[in-house]
C-alpha cells in the first residue's frame, strides 16, 4: 500500500512539474523574451533553452510511462489510455529532443550564416512551427492527464462512505 502511494505521489509530482513548467515556458518565458529582447537575441537565447528543456520533457515523460506502467491496475478503465497517452507523449517529446531540436539548431545556423537564402529560411520555419504544434500537442496532453488528479483531490477528512470504516454502535 505505501509503495503504490509513493509512487502515485512522485506520478503527481512529475505530472504537475510538466504541466507547469511547460505552461510557464511556452506561456510567458518565450513570449518575454522576444518582447523585451528583440528577435535575435530571443532566438539566440530560446536557442539556449529549448532544447534541454526538450531533453528533460523526454526524460520525465519515460519516467512517467514507467511509474503508470507500475502503479497500473488492471481493473480501472482508463489504464490503458493513461499509459498510451505517455507511450504517445514520449514518442513526440523523444522526437523535439532527438530530432526537431537539433535539426533547429542547425537550419537556423545555415539561414543565419546566408541570410538572404529563403529556402532554408522556410526549412528553419517549418521546424519551428512543427515543434511548437508537437509541444503544444504535449502540453494539452499533460492538462487532460491531470484531470483525474484534480477531480481526486479532496480534504483528507472528507472520506467517501466506502472509505470509512463500518462504526460501531453501543447500547
């Protein structure tokens, strides 16, 4: 019982930690920085940041498709779509770390060192858009994954009737 709490515990953990830090980066880091930097120094420094951002949504989410593989019961409907769902939200992240980053990083080297050049220009844009649909894709994800967490969360002392034990009456 203690160990399907601690892993339940550090399931939620991990899952509000990606929620939020994803929200947080694509919500207000990015947007900030090219508002207060301008657009070269933006990129230069989302540059920076993305992609171990990328590598530890990849790594975390794993994390997460083991721990529901762990705590999975068998009984309960949506197991199989809980680990699908990180199943498919590794494969997207496993592909913004491994592929679409890097591949980012470098198309927009090659269009900076050729500025005038259009067509890796487009190439660089068509990563970058893909990348943000991909992580906007995990984001919603993340916040559906999260749903049955929040409709969980109650005071602890407001029990459901199957939870209480029978009491006992004395005449």
């Amino acid at each position: 019982m203690l160990y399907k709490r601690l892993l339940r515990g550090f399931y939620s953990y991990i899952l509000i930690f990606l929620t939020g830090a994803t929200l947080f980066l694509a919500l207000f880091v990015a947007p900030l920085l090219f508002t207060r930097l301008g657009v070269p120094k933006a990129a230069e420094a989302t540059g920076v940041l993305f992609p171990p951002y990328f590598h530890l949504l990849f790594v975390l989410s794993l994390v997460e498709l083991a721990l529901s593989f762990l705590m999975a019961d068998r009984k309960q409907p949506f197991t199989k779509i809980i680990i699908g769902s990180w199943f498919f939200i590794s494969v997207i992240n496993g592909l913004l770390a491994g592929i679409l980053g890097p591949e980012a990083i470098v198309s927009r080297a090659r269009w900076l060192s050729r500025p005038g050049d259009l067509l890796e220009k487009a190439h660089f844009d068509k990563i970058h858009e893909l990348s943000v649909i991909l992580n906007s894709v995990s984001l919603v994800m993340f916040l559906l994954l999260c749903l049955p967490m929040a409709f969980s969360l109650r005071p602890s002392g407001d029990k459901t009737a199957s939870e209480n034990p029978p009491s006992q009456t004395h005449s």
